[in-house]
C-alpha cells in the first residue's frame, strides 16, 4: 500500500522545472530588476569586489548572489534568464536539502513529500522567478540546520557534519548577512537545552576545521570592501543590520500579526498539514525531539521578524522547508479531523476567490474606466490566470483531505497553480516591468543625450539600456549613503535641475510614473518638452535640447 506521503518523482521533477517556463520573462520592479542589475553591472566592469547600482557602490548586500548571477551572465550573456539561472539552481539544492534531511531523519517518503512541499509553496515557488536574496539564505541556512541536526542525532558523523554545518552557515553569511550566524547559533542553544540527548554531541559542533574555513571564506571581501568604502561596516552592520532591526528607519513597518497572515498564505496549499504537525509539537513538545527542533526554527524565525521594525513577506522564506518537513511528517502519521476540515474551508474560501474573479472578468467590458479600456485584453488574460490558480489550489484543499494519498493531491495541485500563477505573472508584465520603457530609451536615447528619473527609479532601466540613470529627481532610496559622496551628490536633484532645462548639447530623456506627469509638465519651460510616451503605469517624457528649443 502507498504511503500516504508518497509523491512520484515525476511531480517533484515537474515542481522544479516550472521556473523554467519563465525563466526569460521581463524583469518585475522593484527587487527582480535590480538583484538582475547589480550582477550585469559587476559582470561589465569586471570589478568583483565592490557591488554598483546606478554606476555608484551598493553595499547594502554581501556579494554572493551577485557573483552568482554575473558568472552566468558572463558564460551565457546579459539577459533576464541568465541573470535568474542561478537562482532556479539554488531552489533545486533547496529541494535537495530537504529531501536528504527528511530522508534520514524521517524516511524517503517524507523526504520526497516535503521537497515537493518545499517546491509549490506559494512564496518559495515565487522565489525561484522572482529575484531576491532570501532564497539563498534560505537554502544555506537549511543546509547549515540540516548538517547541525546530522551532527547532533548522528554523533559519529560529526566528523564531516560539523564543518560542513560552519561553511553552509558562512554560505547563508555571503548572501545576507548577520542572521546566517544568529539564528543556527540560538537555534542549536535552544535544542541543546531542551534535549538532554543531543548535549555531549553539540560539543563536536565547534569544529576547528569549520570555523577556519567559514572565517577563510567570509573574511577576505568584507576586509576588502571595508579597505576601498571606510563606511562599509557602518553602513552594513550598523545601518543594514542593528537600525534596520531596532529602529523604523526603513519604513517597513507592519503589525505584530504580519507574519502570522504571512506565512499560511505563503504555504499554501500546505498550510493545513504544516499546522497539524505544528500543533502535535505545542501539544506534546518532548515527544519526537525531530519535530521539536523543525517546529523550533519556525517559531523562532516568525519570532524574531515579528519583533523587527522592518518587516518584508519574503523574510518568512527560511521557515518554508522545516515547515514543509513538519507537514509532510503530519501527512505520513495521518492528518487529525480538524485539519482536514480546515483544509476544506480553505478550498472553499480559494474557490470563491475564483468564482469572483470569473465574474470580474465577466463584467469587465461594462466597466466604464479609461484604465480597463486601455487595458481590457491584458486584464482579461490576467484574471483569467488567477482565477484558474485559485481554483487549482481550492481543488487541491477540496480534493485532498478525503484522498488516500493526499500528498499527490496537495502537490498537484500546487504545481498546477504555480504554472497559472506564472501565467499570471506573464500577462501583467507591461504592468509590473519597465522593460518596454528601457527598451525605448535605449532605441531612442543617443551617447549626448541624458537619461533621468523623476520621483521614482525603475531598476531595469540601466539592466536593459546599459546605460545608468544621469540624475535622480526626487528619488534616494537605497542610494541615500551613496548620494552622501561628493562625487555622486550632483546626480541627485530636485524641481529647480527640471526648471534648468534644456540641456545644451542633448535631450533629456525623463522617466516617472504617469500619475506624476501632471505635475511634471508644469515644471520645465514651455515648449522644451517634446513627446510623451507611455509604458504601462510609466510615462516618457523627450526633452529638447537647448540648441532645438531656441
């Protein structure tokens, strides 16, 4: 009889070959274009030490990511799927990684369900196409847990466990920073102190071997960067890590509940067996030392977030795999009835989120609004694709709690609404990209001419023209120490560097989002601008040279 967590090997293969499907779509504002961007630049200035962004250092971020990505744009070329390739490479050793950690604490089974798990989740599905750094900290971090946990149930490989658990956590250091090293060391505290077990093993954690070769890997560009930007470790470690935590300078502020909304959406359409598992642990927290320390990282992961003052849906990706093992575990041992009734509620309320959107699309011509007239079939192919993900992943709730193998089902199902939700994707990217405004600028903009932005910064500007934006009216962002070097402080400006045009000797090429073209045209002189163009929620403003405007 089949295992109740069993999942073909076709399905998990099919999970993690979708990405491909997108691979090459139009980079999406704001963290897809420039996680593309910051790489492209470094693959074309040949400087692999010091990140740019808009032809001016970017150091928010450690390099790993970007060195990934430019060593494919540099084998295959500059192009969306080159600069996404790496990533869809680190969600297959993600899957991995649950898959080998599963299989041996738990069983091959398990192991397999929750890689699939792993693979359609919402959020983590999302991931893999859209650029950001939480997936490779993720993926490390699993790693770096997975080899802790090797270490501490399996002392005897120790011996190769343990430095591998330092270099998977100096991996996760290399992509995001500080919390690669707090959260393995409170989480392995935590377990030691709970499991009287695992407190003779943990002493074989502090590797020598390890701790060298994580200092080895993560020492030489940090001391590097810090020797040609004396403020890199104020800005990184202060500014980026201890201001962005402690204080609410980034605005990314959200209520104590955020994470609690956040991640049951981001794991559906395993929600449901994830909370089963989850409250076996709170119930009964001693009795399986493994789901103990797969549900310890969850909850403190969500905990820590929780009490930051910069608060992003994508910080919850690391709890996705050790979340996806507790689910698959709930699924092997049977899900309990108040479980499988939430799983049908959850059906019920995606399934009216497909109902609406059929009859949003039904009642699409009779709206009478300039935006859905202008964009009446794009729309239409954009409700159609939620629509029909919703009512895949409601299919999969609905379907599941009554299967006999109710990991298929939940798998399917996700996999099916990952290719609408990438569908989706497809169809609003003259909405979400700036890639039909990038590519008119680069036909349009010749070497004399300047290209500016005004009250915002579309990151894939520079990603397709090749060329950075001259100044920023308006727009700091994540350049505000940049823009505290003298040398970058003139492209910065405001509504007098407009009134100031036109140019001598070129055009001005202004992009902003449409909403602030009304505004715009009553700043520079009458008559200097000479087209508009628009590009989805952008606008294109020409400006006249000084020389043609006379």
């Amino acid at each position: 009889m089949k295992s109740s967590a069993c999942v073909p090997s076709w399905l998990l293969a099919a999970a993690l070959s979708l990405p491909l499907l997108v691979l090459g779509a139009p980079l999406i504002e704001i963290d897809d274009a420039r996680y593309a961007e910051v790489p492209r630049a470094m693959a074309a200035s040949g400087d692999w030490v010091l990140p740019s962004l808009n032809a001016m250092p970017y150091i928010e971020k450690p390099p790993l990511w970007y060195w990934l990505s430019a060593t494919s744009i540099k084998v295959f070329g500059p192009s969306e799927a080159a600069a996404r390739l790496p990533m869809l490479l680190l969600a297959v050793l993600g899957a991995g990684g649950v898959f080998w950690l599963g299989s041996w604490l738990y069983s091959p089974d398990i192991g397999r369900c929750a890689a699939l798990a792993t693979a359609t989740s919402g959020m983590w599905l999302f991931l893999t196409h859209n650029l950001t750094l939480d997936l490779p900290v993720s993926v490390f971090l699993l790693w770096s847990t997975a080899f802790i946990l090797r270490a501490l149930e399996r002392p005897a490989d120790a011996r190769w466990a343990a430095p591998a658990a330092w270099l998977a956590a100096a991996l996760a250091f290399l992509s995001k920073g500080l919390i690669s090293a707090l959260f393995p060391l409170l989480w392995t505290i935590t377990l030691i102190g709970l499991c009287p077990k695992w407190r003779r093993p943990a002493w074989k954690l502090l590797s020598p071997l390890g701790i060298v070769l994580a200092v080895l890997l993560v020492a030489p560009w940090f001391l590097a960067v810090q020797a040609r930007r004396p403020d890199f470790f104020h800005t990184f470690f202060i500014e980026q890590h201890f201001q962005r935590y402690l204080t609410p300078k980034y605005s990314r502020g959200a209520p104590w509940w955020f994470y609690l909304a956040v991640l049951p959406g981001g794991l559906l359409p395993w929600t449901a067996p994830f909370l089963s598992g989850l409250s076996k642990v709170l119930r009964r927290p001693f009795t399986d030392p493994r789901a103990t320390a797969l549900a310890l990282w969850a909850l403190g992961v969500v905990a820590f977030f929780t009490t930051s003052h910069s608060k992003l849906a994508t910080y919850a990706l690391p709890v996705l795999p050790h979340a996806a093992l507790l689910a698959a575990a709930s699924i092997e041992d049977g899900l309990p009835k108040w479980s499988r009734s939430l799983c049908r509620a959850l059906g019920v309320i995606l399934l009216l989120g497909s109902v609406a959107g059929v009859l949003l699309y039904c009642r699409l011509p009779h709206l009478a609004l300039p935006e859905v007239a202008a964009n009446a079939p794009l729309l239409r192919r954009l409700v159609v694709a939620a629509s029909a993900c919703l009512a895949c992943l409601a299919a999969a709730q609905l379907y599941a709690p009554s299967s006999k193998r109710p990991a298929l089902a939940l798998g399917l199902g996700g996999a099916l609404a990952g290719l609408c939700a990438f569908a989706a994707v497809s169809a609003a990217s003259p909405l979400i990209s700036a890639k039909g405004l990038a590519l008119a600028v680069k036909e349009s903009a010749r070497p004399e001419d300047e290209v500016w932005s005004y009250d915002s910064y579309p990151h894939g500007l520079q990603f397709y023209t090749g060329r950075p934006v001259d100044k920023m009216v308006y727009f700091v962002g994540e350049f505000h120490y940049a823009k505290r070097d003298a040398a970058n402080a003139g492209r910065f400006g405001d509504d007098d560097e407009v009134r100031a045009l036109p140019r001598r000797g070129g055009r001005t090429f202004v992009v902003m989002k449409t909403g602030r073209r009304a505004h715009f045209e009553t700043v520079p002189p009458k008559g200097s601008i000479a087209s508009w163009r628009q590009f989805g929620p952008w606008s294109l403003a020409e400006v006249r040279s000084a020389a043609r405007s006379r």
